[in-house]
C-alpha cells in the first residue's frame, strides 16, 4: 500500500475536497500537503512578512491545524514553494506514493486538467483525481478496471489493500467492445462475436483469480461498451475507481486518448490511477 500520500493543495474548493479525501484515508501513510505558489523563488521574500509565499504558507497551516484536531494523532507536514503545481507534485511522484489533486485547479472544465497531466506522466507512481462533491452521496465497492496488462494487475493490488481496509467489497470490471470493422452481415458474425466474449471472460477470470490469490473475495463484471463510460458510471456510487496507466508519454498518450484519460474527464467520484512503478512490482 501506499506509505506516503502528498496533496496539491491551492486553498480553492476543488483542493479541499483532495485534503479531506486524503485525510480521511489510511492514517498509517504520512500526509504531506504541497502549495506551490507560481512564480521563481527569490530571496528577498522570504524575508517579507507580506510576501506572497509567506501568506500562502500561513494560510496553510491554518488549515492544517484544523485539520490535525479533525484528525489526531495522523502525521501531517506541510510544504510551500515558487513553482507550478505540475512539476512540484511531478518531483514527489514515486513508488508507494499517492499523489492527490482536486479534479480541476483551473476553476473551468478542460482536458488538461492537472490530474490528467500528472497520471500521463510516464513513470513513477500513482494518482488520486478528487471531485469537489465526492462525499454528498454515500458511497461503497472499491471498482477496478481490468484488461489483463501489467498495470490493471498493479491496479487490482491497491484495489485489494483498498478493499481490506475499508471493509468494502471489492469488484472486478472488465469492458469490450466489439470491434467496429466488423460486418454484421456475414454468417460467421454471431460466431466471432460468442468466442471474443469466451476471451474476454477468460481474461475477467485470470483477474478474479489473481485477486483471490492475494486474500480478496472480489465480484467479476463482464460489461459490454466503453471501458471509459462504463467505470464513469461506477464512479457516481463506489468508494474508490482504480484503474491502470498505460503511459505512452503525456502528450502523445492524450492525443491518442486513453481509458484513464477519458475517465478522470467525465468521473463523479475518485478515481485512482496506478503508475508504472507499482505495475513493475511482482
């Protein structure tokens, strides 16, 4: 599981739903809260009481304080630096580190939302995208996403540590579609349509299995559609969406799209998406 958890926070609505969903996680993994406040480092501020990154640090830790008697006795340290919020958080990326954002620090919908550029981000470890309003309906289940690679298998290991520690039971959702260039008008369709549903089952299966052989009882869904729309619309009721990166490099992984990309766009709930590091372990 995750031995540290680091949130970007900004003091906007959007990061306060990222601090109280990470604050109201595992309370063994130290929290780490980052404001990086834009702009180059100069030394005379820091020698300003008025300076902007001396009260960008004293609004923090005013809500860090509040905070810890929220949450006493959970270790919380806090962090205020010159810089973009996409670097800094970039730099604390790692294995069995969890970075939290809120889903838009933009304050406006956009595809290049800070979650989104930080999950693209080939290599080290893993992100949580919080919406603002993730806690007004209740929520269970812990969903992972599965397709059979490296990454959905790192992704079902944080489902299964999420699932003991909640209590909540864990789901296993595979999704396929059948593929476009197929014609409906041949005899055979029918056919090949039955057997890539054999596959796919199979594959659903292995995942299941795999689950169980770390100490889950997990639920196996076979879905047919978009993986995208179809874990969107777990994201309105379950606890926690996990999913896979399948980083090809940021800018080339978004312009061709991505499962995880489509799904931190259109997600009402958390949504976690495990990095290369984690899909490296054995």
């Amino acid at each position: 599981m995750f031995t540290q958890v680091v949130v970007g926070w900004d003091g906007s609505r959007n990061a306060e739903a990222a601090l109280r969903w990470a604050a109201a996680q595992d309370d063994r993994a130290p929290l780490h809260v980052v404001h990086a406040v834009p702009g180059a480092d100069t030394s005379s501020e820091y020698l300003r009481a008025t300076g902007e990154l001396s009260a960008a640090r004293v609004d923090l830790i005013d809500r860090i304080d509040q905070l810890r008697e929220e949450h006493p006795g959970r270790s919380i340290t806090t962090e205020t630096v010159h810089g973009r919020a996409e670097k800094e958080l970039a730099a604390r990326l790692g294995h069995s580190a969890l970075v939290v954002v809120g889903a838009s620090q933009s304050g406006h919908e956009t595809a290049w939302t800070l979650g989104a550029r930080l999950a693209g981000r080939r290599g080290n470890g893993s992100v949580a995208v919080i919406p603002p309003d993730w806690d007004v309906v209740p929520r269970e289940a812990i969903v992972v996403g599965v397709d059979g690679s490296a990454e959905s298998r790192a992704a079902i290991r944080i489902g299964v540590d999420e699932a003991a520690r909640t209590g909540e039971p864990l789901e296993l959702v595979h999704a396929w579609v059948v593929p476009t260039s197929w014609n409906s008008a041949y005899v055979e369709y029918l056919g090949d349509v039955s057997l890539m549903e054999e596959m796919r089952r199979d594959l659903l299966d292995e995942a299941v299995g795999f689950a169980r052989e770390l100490g889950a009882d997990p639920i196996g869904r076979l879905e047919r559609g978009s993986a995208a729309a179809i874990l969107g619309e777990a994201t309105e009721t379950a606890r926690a969406v996990i999913v896979g990166s399948h980083a090809a490099g940021g800018m080339v992984r978004f312009l061709l799209g991505s499962v995880s990309h489509d799904l931190l766009l259109s997600a009402t709930g958390p949504v976690i998406v495990v990095g290369e590091a984690e899909a490296a372990t054995p």
